[in-house]
C-alpha cells in the first residue's frame, strides 16, 4: 500500500512507524505540516491510497480528509479529545490510559473510531516523555498496523464514537503549585508537563520553567522553596513534606540571555547557587533508588557488572561524558567477566548536549570539549579487553550516540527502539564511527547510512549487523533477558575465548585507534569552527524547535539523490 505519514515532525513514534510500514512491504513517504497549503499540495504530489497521522499538532485540512482516507493517532482512550490527553491523565492520576486511531473529520478527534489499545498507567506519576515513548507508542503502533490491515479490506467502516469529552489545552495555571504542597504534588504537576512545556515556578530567586523532577531523600527545608544542595547539575529544593531534585530548567523571562534553552538546572541558575553545597551520594542509598540521584550507577552480580547510565533525553555534555568514563574506568577495573553498559529506556543516548553548546558563550569550542569527551568514552569502549562488553540500547538512540555502544563485544536493542545514525545537523560526525561502523556493517553499508541519515528499527539493525542481538519490547522482560545474556556470556571459558579474540583483533590493527580520531577530528574542526555544512545554524533551529520550511526529500516518496560523502578511510599504514 502506498502509505503518506502526515506529521508535525519526524519524531520517535513517526520513525517507529516509518521503519515498521516499510519493513511491511509499504510504499511510505513523509509530508512535514509546514502549512496547510504545503500539506494539501504535499498530499497531491503523493497520491497516497492511505494518510495515517501518528504526531500531528495541526488541523488536517478539509481538501485533505475529504478526498483521502485519513486517520489521526490521538493519545487517550475512546471518548477523549483535545491537545492536552496526557498532561490530564498524568495530573489527575489516572488509573489507565489508552491510544486510538480516528478517522479525521470536521471536529478535532471526533471521528469514527478505527482501532484503540489501552494500557494500566504507572502507580508513580510518569515524565510526560518517558509515558509517551513508552506505553503510548507501544499501544499507538498497535493502533498503526491495525489501521493499515483494515484499510485493505474493502468491507470495513469505523465505528462512530458515541461519547466524548473534549479537554482543554492544559494551561500553566491548571498546573501551578507551591513549594509548600507536598512532594507528590509538586512531582505529578512537573512530569505532567515535562518534555513540553514545562511548570512555570520560581528557584533561586529567577523565575524558570521545570523539568526533570525526582523525589529527594526526605530531607526537609527550613523554607519551602529553598536549593538545598546540588548535585550532577541537579538542585535540590525543599518541598512542603520533603525535597525534590530539578534535573533541567528553562528561564521564564524573555530577556534572559539564555531564554528559550533548556539546560541543566545548576547550569542556567550559575552564580545564584553561591554557597549552596554539593551534595555527595547519600551513604547506604540503593544503587537503584531513584532518590538516591545518579546518573551513572554501577553494581555488580557473582559474574557480571552493571553499570547503567540515564541523561535527560540522552543528550550528553562534557560533564556527563566524565561521569560515565569515570564509571567505565571503575568497572572495568572488576573482576567480573562481563561488563553491561546499560542505557536509559528513554533513550540510550542522542550524542552532544546542543541545548549547552548553544547557550553557551563560545559554542564552536564547547562542542569541540563535548566530541572530545564522548570519544574517551567510545575509546574507553573499544579497548576494554579485561571483560566482555555488552552495549544494552534499552532506549532510542540518535546522532553519535547510536554510534557510542558500537565497540562493545556485544549490541543488544531492545524490540521497538529506533536507531537514527548522524542527525542532517551539519556535523561529519565522530565518535569513532570510522573504526567500528565499517567493521560491523561493511564499508558500503556503513556509507549508506551516514548518507542516509534515516531510522533503523532494532530487528532492521541485527540483519544489518549493526546490532549482534534483538530482546524482548517490554522493559522488564528486556531486562530479564539482558540478565540472562550476561549470564551466559560470564561462562569463564566463553568470556575468555570473546576477549582473547578482540586483544587479537586489536593487535593486528595497522593504524592506530589514535589516527580514525585524528581524521574525524580534522573534519568536526571545519564543521564546528568553520561551520562549512551551516552547523550554527542548524543546531540552532533545533535547540529552538524551529518549524520546518519543507520536508527532507530523503523522506518523501522519492528521494533526490544526495552527493556522496566519503568516510574516512586509512590508504597508507602508519608504518609505512
């Protein structure tokens, strides 16, 4: 079936269907909702037999759903309507949740019902994203394939919704709270908004945007409202009933010089927390408790090390960076077997932080201190040979950091993520892409998809050779599987036989690991400080969500060729 994705933008969930429809065997193309005259124009040109809408913020217009079968993927149950479905949901503690494909009509998510799938919600109140990446993409990629199985069958009609109740967009007082509320409260009204658009409220004096809310240990403020301590560019402030930990902020005034930036929460307060304390890592705290707040933990079974890691978005800045290379350091400093290097179920890493590199006051080097600091992560990857390395992407990944994992022994996704290697960001790329990539694909594979800057769906990525293993979608049954992975990888004699036979391999090497570096360095420079492929600027229109003017022609039904771009290649040993 020739299959159109109408989309505000090309987010996780549009390339989720977009991989899962052509692995299908579908014709599929993107029109971006630039506007509506570029919509119908868009649909038009493609001519599609079916339009399905997975993340569309915009009206669809009538000359559109009137003449082409057109189906909308709204994020609540049968019965609910409006832009606001998961912020309510999440603020009013709802019990379960749901997702269902309609048909677009007049009235916003009024129209005939083509499929539906609900899901029990999460007894503690859940991130926004993390619901939406999770359950509702899930449930919504249910709703997806159904909708396409029913498109070809001649004899099906939707059913008509014969209730609804239509919710208003939610609006920053509907989610105001106080610091003196409870830690409950403050937490649910947070992650209601968080990704976008975040709780409007007042730290430190500078009145912000909120995101990234987790409980603190219980430790009470004289003054609700209070920065206690900090912690991994975290602050902790004093709640009605106990603390709560802000991981980002945004500031609310427009005149603020970095306005319009989410960024870590002690990077955008700066001098204000002046005499506010770091906060070591609470003693006797769980590894695994949330409270405990770190981003990068480490515990370790009879045979196996875990050291598992979870950035807000998966967006790495130097400081992050640091941080896992100091736990990679410790762990592979164990006498285990096996190493897993685990990432969040969120997202297992997007590369370099842009928002920081964007705000900060020279941006050209900022990026450069951030590639250079994720590439001692990728080295420290590579060259661990005292275990086996297993890379868990339990999440998406994005940018440099699809290629972050790929010196393990082992690549282990998780069913459902997406892998969506260099963003068309104006970047050449690094991370030690040129050493490991080739290496797993293939030299041609591996130019295709730098080139192609296009999603790969887990099981696409085993066949590719991009990932050794596939487990199971559910994160708990990933988990389980993961741990049974490890475990049988831990076998002393088979651990042995894997990092003898990688110390060969990285023996045997002509060129330096050192020399890839170098060359993809000398290419980042020209992108970073000369900004030769408009680097600035694009990274710009992303930190801000900057709309599209058009859609990427290597997303439309038929892409326009692209020039080549070489990888880089050693021609001549080094010790010639």
């Amino acid at each position: 079936m020739r299959i159109l994705l109408l989309v505000t933008a090309f987010n996780g969930l549009t390339q989720r269907a977009w991989c899962a429809l052509r692995e299908g065997g579908h014709d599929v193309g993107v029109q971006l909702a630039t506007s509506a005259a570029d919509m119908i124009e868009g649909v038009r040109r493609a001519a599609p037999e079916l339009i399905i809408c997975p993340f569309l913020k915009d009206r669809v217009p009538a000359e559109i759903w009137r003449h082409w079968r057109t189906v909308i993927i709204h994020p609540g149950p049968v019965g609910d309507r409006g832009p606001s479905s998961l912020d309510w949901a999440i603020a009013e503690g709802a019990r379960s949740w749901g997702v269902t494909a309609l048909q677009a009509v007049e009235e916003m998510d009024a129209g005939p019902v083509w499929a539906t799938r609900t899901f029990p919600m999460p007894a503690t109140p859940p991130r926004k994203s993390s619901l939406y990446n999770g359950p509702v993409a899930d449930a919504a990629m249910e709703c997806v394939l159904e909708v396409v199985a029913k498109a070809a069958a001649p004899s099906f009609t939707p059913a008509p919704q014969d209730t609804g109740r239509p919710r208003p967009l939610m609006t920053q007082d509907d989610r105001a709270f106080d610091w003196s509320d409870p830690t409950e409260r403050i937490l649910r009204a947070i992650r209601a908004a968080d990704g976008a658009p975040g709780v409007r409220t007042e730290v430190g004096g500078l009145p912000v945007f909120a995101y990234d809310a987790t409980p603190g240990l219980g430790r009470r403020a004289d003054k609700p409202g209070q920065i206690l301590s900090r912690r991994q560019g975290a602050v902790l402030v004093g709640t009605g009933d106990g603390s709560i930990w802000l991981g980002h902020l945004r500031a609310a005034d427009p005149a603020h010089p970095r306005a319009r930036i989410k960024l870590p929460a002690t990077t955008l307060l700066g001098a204000r927390l002046r005499g506010v304390p770091h906060s070591p890592l609470p003693v006797g705290a769980e590894p695994e408790s949330p409270a405990a707040y770190r981003q990068v933990r480490y515990r370790r079974t009879a045979r196996v090390g875990w050291l598992t890691f979870d950035f807000y978005n998966g967006a790495m800045a130097p400081g992050h960076c640091r941080r896992l290379l100091a736990g990679l350091r410790y762990a592979a400093a164990q006498d285990t077997g096996v190493l897993v290097l685990r990432g969040g179920t969120d997202a297992f890493s997007n590369g370099i932080h842009l928002n920081v590199v964007e705000a900060a006051p020279d941006p050209a080097g900022t990026a450069w201190a951030n590639i250079r600091a994720i590439n001692d992560v990728c080295r420290e990857i590579i060259g661990c040979t005292r275990q086996v390395v297993v890379a868990a992407y339990a999440g998406s990944a994005g940018a440099g950091g699809v290629m972050l994992g790929l010196g393990a022994d082992i690549v282990a996704v998780r069913e459902g993520i997406v892998l969506n290697p260099y963003y068309d960001i104006g970047l050449y790329g690094s991370e030690l892409h040129t050493f490991t990539l080739p290496r797993r694909v293939g030299a041609d594979r591996a130019q295709q998809l730098v080139e192609g800057k296009l999603p790969v769906s887990a099981a696409r990525a085993v066949t590719l050779g991009l990932a050794d293993e596939a487990g199971p979608r559910h994160p708990d049954a990933y988990g389980e599987w993961l741990t049974a992975l490890a475990e049988r990888e831990s076998d002393p004699r088979t651990s042995r036989r894997r990092r003898q036979a990688k110390a060969r391999r990285l023996a045997a090497e002509r060129v330096p690991l050192e020399v890839y570096e170098a060359r993809e360095l000398a290419e980042m420079s020209r992108d970073m400080f000369a900004d030769r492929f408009g680097f600035a600027a694009a990274r710009h229109a992303f930190v801000h969500k900057t709309r599209p003017s058009d859609t990427p022609a290597r997303l439309q039904f038929e892409p326009v060729g692209r020039p080549r771009r070489r990888l880089l290649r050693p021609a001549i040993p080094v010790s010639a």
